[in-house]
C-alpha cells in the first residue's frame, strides 16, 4: 500500500523523546547463560549491549517519559491530545490498552487511546495512522508511540533469539504545520511468511505445548528484511518523486548490523546519512525507530530541512517507509 501527503495539509513531528531502561546486558554477561561469545555476536549482528527492563517496569512505564519528552518538546501537554496510539507487541495486559493507560498517565482525558500491533514495523503503521487521521480531520494532534519489552517474551535459553532484542520506547507528535512534512507512505505485510517470527501460543490459536516465547527462523527472516528495506525504501522514493541522493539522514529499523550494511549498500546511501544505535540497544522492536530517531536529533543529524527516509519491517511479515521534511529545530 503506497499513500502521498494531501498538497492541502502538511503535517509534522513537532515534538520527540525516547527511554530505554538502566539496565545494560552485555555480550559479556550473555556468555554466562548461553553458548555464546562477544565474537560471535559482533560478527553476526553489531550488537555489543541491550538494555533490559526491571521486574518492576512495565512498557507504559518504559514510554511514559519518551510521551513527556515529545510532548515537552512541542510544548504541549496530554490534554491537548485527542489521538494516541501505541505501537508494540508486548503491552502491559491485553486488555486495557497500554494506550488508554498512558493517556490516563498524561491527563489525555479525552483522547483516542488504543494499541496496535504490526511487529518490528509497528511504529511506521502507527505513524501512518496519526498522519491519515489528522489529514481526514478526525483528530488535531497525535501522539504516535513505538515500544517493547521483548526481554519478557524471550527464551533465555536460545542463543539465537536471546542476543538480537532489548528493551526501550520512542514517541512523536504530529500536528499539521505550515511547512511540508511527509511526502509518502509506504506499508505492506506478508502473512505467507508469518510463522518464520511469531509467538506461538499468546492468543487465541491453540497450540501443542506452546512456551509463548518468540521462535525465529533468522535465514529467512534475513533474507526478507535485507530484500524488504531497499524495496521499500525504493518504492517510497519513487511515490514521492525524490531519489537516494535526495536523502540526508537514513533510520532503517535497527534489527542487526549486517543487514543495515546490505541495505544501504544495495541503496548507495553513504554510512555518514545512516544512523546506527543497533549496537548499544539491540532490536527494540517498534522503539527502534523512534529511539533512532532521538539519537540523530541529540547529535545534531536531525536540522531543519533535512530529508528523511525510514524504513521498518517485521513480524507479520510487515514493513513500511515513510519520506518527510524535517522541521523541529530544538535548542
């Protein structure tokens, strides 16, 4: 599915935050539970430490900060929200949403508030929807965020899965603006390739002896994510009329390393564009690109008129892209 921006409505993030836990989990201290070694996690995907919520810390606790800090930023507060969604695979219950807590927390009292799940590319769909729902006037401001508490639902047994994901949250206000934002969206899915990623046994499917933890077949799981990051990020390009040399900063979903490589190798964007935080946080799932996102505005990447590509995939199998201007200057 590829959308453009209405020519009669821009719309922007004026507002980010992001928070990842204290805690730190190194490949050092993965060689104490696991057969597995520093080399062989750098090697296989960059990631040298993750972080990994408390007992105590749920994933509304994890966002609630990064909501803060977005919504500080564009100097609002949670009453002037009317739509938040929150992007993730791992709420604090099933029911009520993790996006009805937060809006209670933020005093969004009359806020739209609800979950929604697409994988490691949740965070782009959520966004998606906040920028069609302002575009179609159903809402003025939104607060878009992505985020994971992966730690909970892996098996501290398997190496495989065990040394890819951590734990952390992102969120962004959008509102429309005076000057153009996003250009295009891109999303699709693949339920053919669903059970290469997934989590048998956390719904309604009943399953033979099923652990409710993530089961990942990474040889085909690779293969679409380096395949589905160009394609995408290709195809989000070409609706918007832009090209690679266009782009001046790049957040791929940050999955591991090798495949961020090959992506960008088969685009030609040059690794001064792309931002890389997948090594000191692992795969945060939908937090990844809006902790990304954050750490190019702390560092300056992230300037007034710059153009922006990113590009998600994921459980599903999913992914999505998005093209916009960016146009929040922070002191």
């Amino acid at each position: 599915m590829i959308g453009t921006g209405r020519s009669d409505v821009q719309i922007t993030i004026t507002g980010l935050g992001a928070h990842a836990p204290e805690r730190r989990l190194t490949n050092d201290d993965l060689e104490k539970l696991v057969d597995t070694s520093n080399e062989w996690i750098m090697e296989r995907t960059g990631i040298r430490e993750r972080r990994i919520a408390a007992e105590s810390e749920a994933l509304s606790d994890l966002a609630l900060p990064a909501c803060e800090t977005a919504l500080a930023q564009a100097g609002l507060t949670g009453k002037d929200i009317d739509l938040l969604i929150v992007a993730t695979v791992t709420p604090d219950m099933a029911f009520p949403s993790t996006g009805a807590i937060l809006a209670d927390k933020l005093g969004a009292v009359d806020a739209a508030a609800y979950d929604l799940s697409a994988g490691c590319t949740g965070f782009m769909y959520a966004l998606a929807q906040g920028y069609g729902m302002i575009a179609g006037g159903l809402a003025q401001r939104a607060l878009i965020v992505g985020g994971d508490v992966l730690s909970r639902i892996l098996d501290w047994t398997d190496r495989s899965t065990l040394v890819l994901f951590g734990d952390g949250a992102g969120a962004v206000v959008l509102e429309q603006s005076d000057e153009p934002g996003f250009f295009a969206f891109e999303l699709g899915a693949d339920g053919s390739g669903g059970e290469h990623l997934w989590l048998p046994g956390s719904g309604s499917r009943l399953f033979d002896d099923a652990d409710k933890r993530v089961k990942m077949n990474g040889r085909e799981v690779f293969k679409f994510a380096t395949r589905i990051l160009v394609q995408s990020a290709q195809a989000v390009l070409e609706r918007a009329g832009s090209t690679l040399d266009d782009v001046d900063v790049y957040v791929p979903h940050q999955a591991n390393v090798r495949i961020i490589d090959h992506a960008t190798k088969k685009l030609g964007i040059p690794s001064e564009r792309v931002v890389i935080n997948v090594d000191r946080y692992g795969n945060t799932s939908s937090g990844s690109i809006p902790l990304a996102l954050a750490e190019a505005q702390a560092d300056g990447r992230l300037q007034p008129g710059k153009l922006v590509l990113m590009t998600g995939m994921g459980a599903g199998l999913t992914w999505g892209s998005a093209l916009m201007r960016w146009t929040k200057d922070v002191p």
